[in-house]
C-alpha cells in the first residue's frame, strides 16, 4: 500500500508534450543569431582601438543597446541549449549531469544578466 | 545505472576521419569553445559600464599578444560555427542531402571560414592604424 494516488504514480511517466521545443528555439535563436552576429562583428571591426568615450557613446545609442540586448539574450539562450546537449550526450551519471546542467544553467544566467545591466546601465548614466 | 562500462558507437577508433565528420565534431567544440569565448564579451561590456579605468585595462588586455590571440581564435570559431551552423540550417530545410553537396557545402563552409576570419582582421587592423 502507498499513500501515492494512481494520478502521482503515472504522472511524468510519459510523453512530456514537449518533444521539438528544445530543438525548434535552438533553431529560432540561431537564426537570429545570425543577423546580429554579423552587426556586431562588423560593428567590432568599425570600433577596432576606439577609447572609452566612443565605445560608451555607440553602447549608449538605443537602437544599438537593444541590439546588444536581444544579442546577449539569445547567445546565452542558444548557449545553454547547445552545452546542455553536449552534457547529456557525454555525462551519464544522474547526480553528475544534473549537477553540470544547473551550474551552465546558472552560469549562463550570471553572465546574461552581468551583460544586459552593463548594457542598460551605460544607456541610462549615457 | 551499470552505465559506466558500456560500449560506444560509433566506435571511433576504427574510423578514418572523413570531411563530413570532422566538421561536424568542429560544429560541436566551437560551439562550446564559443560559450567560454562570451565571457570576454561579458568583460567588455561590465568594464564599460565599471569606468574609464577598468575599461582601460580590458582594452590593454584586449590589445596584448594573448589576447589578440584569443580574438582570434575566437573569430575564427565564431565565423566557422556561424557558417556551418547556417549549413545545417539547410539541412534543416531538407536541402542539401546528397553526398557530393555535403562535401560541396562543407568545403565551402571552410573557405568562407578562412575569408571571413582574414578580411576581419585585416580590415580590424586597417581601422586600427588609420584611427
């Protein structure tokens, strides 16, 4: 006898309904990685040496914070999607694996947010 | 789990490395190698955003030998990924399928690797000494 009702014992035992979002927001994210990839690459080489004042000016102007915004977001994003499939393939113990996921997970939640608020801090201090 | 001892396939040892699956195994360790690589962009953007003196030190370590030599691996991991990573776009598409195009687009993808990292960087320090 167990106190668990026959709903709790099943639940989670199938289908998660859930089987093409991970690979379909990789594919999004990388799609719109490659727009902004090539922006930013090209907005690099323009800067190439450029000082503090310039590169605080370029950073400041709307448009190119909320590009550099929707670039960190999905870079980390499509990030963790990747390295979370590399972890899975290659880590087979349980407690291992889920440990690895959560510290990408968090690491790439620290460095997303480090990035956006240095972002939004420049624009709004200008 | 008994997982620990358990076969591997492919099993990589009896496999000559072909085109099609060194540049997929590419795909994989750029990508990773690209995920480290976002914390220089992240060092960039806080040290702008921490002032003139912080930001002075990243551009001096940006500017050094070793970190004009992880600039550049960095692009060309960058631009590589981003290439191969349109190509399986394609694939996603269902294009591309036949062997003689995988070859044909991976190859491609090498080239423009090539181009894109070398035009970047001589365009970079063009920009540079005429700044």
């Amino acid at each position: 006898m167990s106190l668990q009702s026959h709903l709790a014992r099943v639940r989670g035992l199938g289908s998660a309904k859930a089987g093409t979002a991970h690979w379909w927001s990789q594919r999004l994210t990388a799609i719109a990685l490659v727009p902004l990839l090539v922006w930013f690459v090209a907005s690099l080489i323009g800067m190439a040496g450029a000082d503090y004042y310039t590169m605080r000016a370029w950073v400041g102007s709307p448009v190119v914070a909320g590009l550099l915004i929707l670039l960190i977001v999905a870079t980390f994003y499509h990030a963790y999607l990747g390295l979370q499939v590399i972890i899975e393939d290659y880590v087979h113990r349980e407690a291992c694996k889920i440990g690895s996921l959560l510290l990408v997970k968090a690491a790439c939640l620290v460095l997303a947010m480090t990035g956006v608020l240095s972002v939004l801090s420049i624009l709004f201090k200008g | 789990m008994q997982g620990e001892n358990r076969p591997l396939s492919p099993h990589l040892q009896v496999y000559r490395p072909q085109l099609t699956s060194s540049l997929s195994i590419l795909h994989r360790i750029t990508g990773a190698a690209l995920a480290v690589g976002t914390l220089l962009l992240v060092y960039w953007l806080a040290a702008a955003a921490s002032g003139t003196e912080a930001f002075e030190s990243a551009q001096g370590f940006f500017g050094s030998f070793f970190g004009q030599l992880l600039l550049f691996g960095w692009s060309i991991a960058l631009f590589y990924h981003l290439c191969n990573g349109i190509r399986h776009l394609f694939w996603d598409a269902g294009l591309g399928f036949e062997l003689p195009e995988v070859y044909r687009s991976g190859w491609a993808v090498v080239i423009a690797t090539g181009v894109l990292t070398l035009l970047t960087w001589i365009i970079g320090y063009i920009v540079y000494w005429s700044a």
